[in-house]
C-alpha cells in the first residue's frame, strides 16, 4: 500500500520543491506542494507538473489525489 510519505518522496525526487506535505489513509490523499515550477503556469499546467512528477503510480498505486499547488510567493501570502 502507498504511504503519504510515498508519495511525497516521489514528488520531491521528480519535481524541484521548496514544500511539500502529503496526508493521507493509503487510498485517499491531499498533497500541498510548493514550487517555483509553478511561477507563470494554470493551475492546470501545475497538476499536471505533479503528475508527471509521478508517473505511472497515477494509474497505478494512486487512487485519488487532492492537490493545492502554490508559487513561493502564494505559500508565503498565506502567513
């Protein structure tokens, strides 16, 4: 079974990050992820980022994932 901490390593290891945290029970997850990567991007092209961060696991080991994608400067707005 994925653990959040899974799918946070994966995350890190395919996208450059300055956050991330990810809760979960094994089935469902939410992940909050922090990025320059993101800067000029919609939210769209952001998740999409993420998810090609993970790959194939999307089809396979995740079920469902919630995600909040965030420029350095939207995490910092949020005090």
């Amino acid at each position: 079974m994925t653990s959040p901490s899974d799918i946070q390593g994966y995350i890190e290891r395919g996208l450059p990050c300055l956050h991330v945290a990810v809760d979960g029970d094994g089935h469902h997850f939410e992940a909050v992820i922090v990025s320059e990567a993101f800067r000029g991007k919609s939210m769209v092209q952001q998740h999409q980022l993420v998810y090609g961060a993970l790959g194939d696991r999307m089809r396979q080991e995740i079920h469902a994932l919630s995600l909040k994608t965030l420029t350095p400067e939207q995490w910092a707005a949020r005090g």
